[in-house]
C-alpha cells in the first residue's frame, strides 16, 4: 500500500481521473500525466522506495516475528535475535542493496538505453522546485506506454516493493533463522515473477483507456 506523509517526502498526484491520488512514481520527469505527441510510443516512469520506508517494514515485520518465536530452553521470545534494528543498519543497507539488484534483473528489460537502476543511501528523498532528489532510495526507471491504466502502475509499484522486502527478509533470516528463510526465499520469487509478468502484460497489450488530449 502506498502512503503519503508531507514531513517525510512529497509524492506525486495525477492529474487525470484521480487528481487526489497521490503516489510514489511519475511520469515523464514531470509530476503530472502529460499529452503523448503522436511520434512518441513510450515515456518514461520512475519509481522510487525511500530507504527509511524499506527499513521501518522490514523492522516491523522482523520484530512482529521475533514476538512468536520462543527458546526452547528458557520460554522467552527471540525478538532481540530476529528484530533487523537501527544496530544491524550496515547489515540493512548491504541487504537492501542486494535485493533491489536481484529486483532489478527482472525490470531490466524495459530500461533499454537509459540508467535503470539507481541506489542511494545517504539521504532521504526531497521534492522541491519540480525535480526529485533520489538520494536515500531505491531508484527504477522504466520506458512505459502510454496511456496505461494507472491501477497497473499501482500493481507494478506494489510488487517491486514486496520483493525487495521479502529478499532482504530471506537474506537475513539466513543468518538469524534459517529454518524459516526458504518461506521468504519462495515469496521472493513469486513476487519477482509477478513484476516480470505485470510489465510483460502491460508492454504488450497497452492497456489502452481513453483520455482527451
């Protein structure tokens, strides 16, 4: 689920059917839907996944996880072992390095010809003047049709999300607890399938809606 907070980062509305949505990604370079010029097939979409966000679902789920599992020996529950906190940040941030690269093999294909994939951790993200900044997050850029359902967008934004979560959560219970990792480990990849096949399904068929120009 995408979620909008003005003190963290400015995200982007649509204006189109929806004006009030308002969303991780934009089109174009520019924060509205623009009129495709007849010549032009495709425009260009970035997606982008404040670290910080990342890592306050990875914790939560890591710690909501650590509540259910118990010692055998002494009863009490693993949440100091299995909780990904702010002390396990350089840990963090080489696996959330890794799994946004492991996402990006199956979104490649649409970033021919331009920068595709960008990671930076050093700093949140900031929205002023018109540009984004995209320092402190996971950056994918795309070449898109136009004119696609923006519920598509949605679905693709969504799922490249949840894969990079899952992969970090897999590449940390490796270490902390193996027995479970395989679950995350196949999550991870049925999400990375769902991404190839939400942008094959979009590539392909356009998903044409009728808009004035």
């Amino acid at each position: 689920m995408i979620s909008y907070d003005e003190s963290q980062i400015k995200r982007v509305a649509f204006e189109h059917d929806h004006p009030a949505i308002l969303s991780r990604y934009f089109i174009g370079g520019s924060p509205y839907m623009l009129a495709p010029a007849a010549s032009e097939p495709s425009h260009i979409v970035n997606f982008y996944y404040p670290i910080s966000e990342i890592k306050n679902n990875v914790y939560r789920r890591t710690s909501q996880i650590g509540k259910h599992r118990f010692n055998e020996k002494t009863g009490e529950n693993l949440l100091d072992q299995i909780a990904l906190t702010d002390d396990e940040m350089e840990t963090f941030y080489e696996l959330c390095r890794q799994s946004s690269a492991e996402a990006y093999e199956y979104i490649k294909a649409y970033s021919k010809g331009i920068i595709g994939y960008q990671y930076d951790e050093s700093a949140l993200p900031e929205y002023a003047g018109g540009q984004t900044n995209f320092s402190g997050s996971v950056h994918y850029t795309i070449l898109h049709p136009y004119y696609c359902h923006e519920a598509s967008l949605l679905a693709i934004d969504n799922a490249i999300q949840q894969a990079i979560e899952l992969g970090i959560l897999y590449h940390w219970f490796l270490t902390v607890l193996p027995a479970e990792a395989e679950i995350y480990q196949k999550q991870q990849e049925a999400k990375h399938i769902d991404i190839q096949g939400l942008l094959a399904s979009v590539n392909s068929n356009m998903h044409v809606i009728a808009h004035p120009v």
